[in-house]
DNA sequence: CTATCACTCGCGATATATCGCGTTATTCTT
DNA sequence: AAGAATAACGCGATATATCGCGAGTGATAG
C-alpha cells in the first residue's frame, strides 16, 4: 500500500500538531484521524518512533505523566516550523489526495469479499469435522452442491463488490468532470436495483 | 454488540488453548483469530485482564521471557478442564453461530458508506477552507451542485450497500433451505449489474 | 422467595513501544 | 556525474496493559 505521508511529511505534521498544544501519542493519532475524516489512522509503529526521534534532535520535550507520554514544542522545534511552513502547506494537500485515494481502495470492498469467503470455508470445514461423529445430515451430494452454492455466493459477492467499485468511480468523475448527479438517478438506482434482486432470487 | 463469547466461556477457551501449548496473548489472540477464519478477533482488552486472572487463581503461570511473556498451564488447570470437559463442546458450536452472526452485520457495509461520507464532507470542508485564499475556482453554484452531487453519490452508495445485504441474505435464505445458486445465476448477475452500471451513467 | 447489590465478565477504547519490510532520500565513491 | 552503499522513513505486525461501560451472575438481606 502506498503511504499517505511522504518522506519527512510526517515529520513536520506531526511538529505542527504539537505547536498548536501539548499531546500525548495518542491524541495525535486521533487527531490525524479526525484530521482526514476517520478514513486515515496511523498505526502506533508510524507515530511513536517519530515522537522518539524528535525528542532526541530536541524539537520536542518528552514529559511522563502517570501512565501518559506529553509531548511539547521546544523552541527549537518552533524554529524548524517556521523554517519549513511552506512546506506544510504542500503536505496538506497531498495528504487530502492520498486519503481520497485511500478511501476508494476501502470502499471497494474486495477485503469484505475475501473474509466472507474464508468465513463460509471455516464454517464448512467444522460441519466436515463435525458431521461424522453423529448422524449424517446431509447425504455426499448435498454437501457438493452447497459447497458449489457458496462458491457461486461468493462470485457474485465479487460482481456486486466490482459492480459497487466501478459506479462509484464512473460518478465521482462524472462529477469532477461538471455534470450533475440528479435525484432521478438515485430514484433509477433504487428500482433497478430491486428489479435485479427481483430476477436473481433462486428458483 | 453482542459478545461473541458468553459469560466464563472465553476463560475455558484460553484454558483449552493452553493445554496445547504454552502461548503469550498476542498468540492466543491469532489462534482465535484462525479459529474462526478471521472474522472474529478478541481484543487485547479482552485476553490479557483474563490471562491475569488465571494466573491469579493458578490455573496458569506467567514466565516473563524477554518482552514475551508466556502462560504455561498448571495442573490445577487441567483439572478444571477435565472437570468442565462437556462444557467446551457446547461453547465451540454457540460461538460458531456468534460469528457467523457478527460476519453478516458487518458485511452489511453501512459502516463503509458512513465513512464514505465524512471523507466527502471532509474533502468538502477542506476545499471551502482552501479555495477563499486564492482565486475562486468554482462559482457559489458550481459548489452547491457538486454538493448536490456527493449527496446523490451518497444516497446511491447506501442503495447499493442496501442491495448487497438484501442479496446475501435472500442467497443464503435459498440455500439453507435446499436450493442451489448455479453458474447461471453468476452470469445473470454479472450481465445485470453491468447493464445497470451502463444505465447509470450520468448524461 | 425475591429483590437488589456487589461482583464478574466480555470487550472496545485508551495508551505505549519495538521490529522488520519495502521504499525513498542522501551520501560516498569512483 | 553516475552509480552504489547507507541512512532515514512510513507503516503494518507484533506485543503488552489498564479503564470503564454494560450485561450477566450469585449471594444475601428482607
């Protein structure tokens, strides 16, 4: 996966969070996450190496407090802002754009697709072990054909997940490119949609 | 949410996987996670209270091996065990329905379309901010189509997220009770959704 | 016998820290 | 100046621990 921040963008965010008040690891996490919507979080192994590394080229002053780590600004933290403010204002910008992108990877929604499937495969492999020690329910052949029943579940989770993927992305540039997305097209979504889940029911 | 494991259930479960084996939390974590074909993963809230408290009444012990620290089960554990034996074969089959359970709420995807929009709210927000700074690249109107727009985006996305969940569950409905999803419902499926995507193309 | 009250339990949220992989930037060497 | 070695960096995975909420459970006082 490609990193929403670029070499030494963290960094400098991170000074930039802690210039407005002192915060622990923590709060900077949420912070960026509020930040970007709740679509970005960074992991605790990209923000606690980092505060580490400022403290020891003293632009921040690590302070314990029970439990708690408070990072503040020191001057010289201060200075390196200043020094480096337009960069800053690059970085938010880019930052904005990898998050879309982000997002869009998420939206997707091929990971529900995959855990579902490794879901229905553990569900089937306990029926297998548990089936023998009593009566057995289901005679060979059912078994086959529910297994085929939820391999085919699970191609047209994938179409659905493909079909969620390519919409999206056929309107988000036809609204980058000006054109309107009207009421009557979600109204168009609505019954198409229950037409074909009309036409997919099993007979 | 409904807990996966009922009361004084996981206390047994981690007391079965320990019998195995001697493992820290963070591998008995994976073990459950495996278990359940990683659609269920018990947070270290939940492991680690409840390892101590073993290690509290005897039923394990604690070895500090470097920044590992690793549960050995005692004999006073096995025993408890033995004792309870009938208890584990009842508590493996309710948290198999717990999970598949759990599995359906959050393949639902409501939770993907709400984050969807607060990143376009987000996005939204940062682009009021920005644009003012600089020459005003949209028109007052401009913006509020656009806006018009994200929430059509929206409204569809959920629509979508609807039909997915409504699909699944009218697939599985059919075949519990028998039916068989074959090929031809995959390739229905697939020319259907792709019709749609062609009949939603914003003019 | 039942109400209630303290206790237990599962679990998400809070909080911290290190390791190793892959990528990017920098510095050194030729 | 080009290329190679090295350092720095972002980040997921690994690892641990506590707190507080809400729900379940057991005991005991009335």
């Amino acid at each position: 996966m490609t990193p929403v921040f670029a070499h030494g963008s963290l960094r400098l965010y991170l000074l930039k969070l802690l210039a407005d008040r002192p915060r622990n690891g923590y709060e900077i996490i949420q912070a960026l996450s509020e930040r970007f919507g709740g679509t970005y979080s960074p992991s605790a192994g990209t923000v606690y190496p980092r505060l580490a590394k400022l403290a020891d080229e003293g632009l921040v002053v690590k302070t314990s407090d029970g439990s708690k780590n408070v990072y503040e600004i020191t001057d010289a933290g201060r200075a390196e802002l200043e020094r480096r403010a337009d960069e800053l204002d690059a970085i938010e910008d880019e930052v904005s754009d990898s998050v879309r992108r982000l997002a869009d990877e998420v939206r997707t929604g091929v990971n529900d697709a995959m855990r579902s499937l490794r879901a229905e495969l553990a569900s089937a492999a306990r029926d297998a072990r548990t089936a023998p020690t009593e009566e057995p329910v289901t005679t060979p052949h059912e078994t086959d054909s529910r297994t085929e029943s939820r391999v085919a579940l699970y191609e047209i989770e994938t179409a659905v997940a493909q079909f969620r993927k390519d919409l999206r992305s056929d309107l988000r540039t036809a609204i980058s490119a000006g054109k309107v997305v009207d009421r009557d097209l979600v109204t168009t979504a609505r019954s198409e949609l229950a037409r074909v889940r009309e036409l997919l029911r099993p007979s």
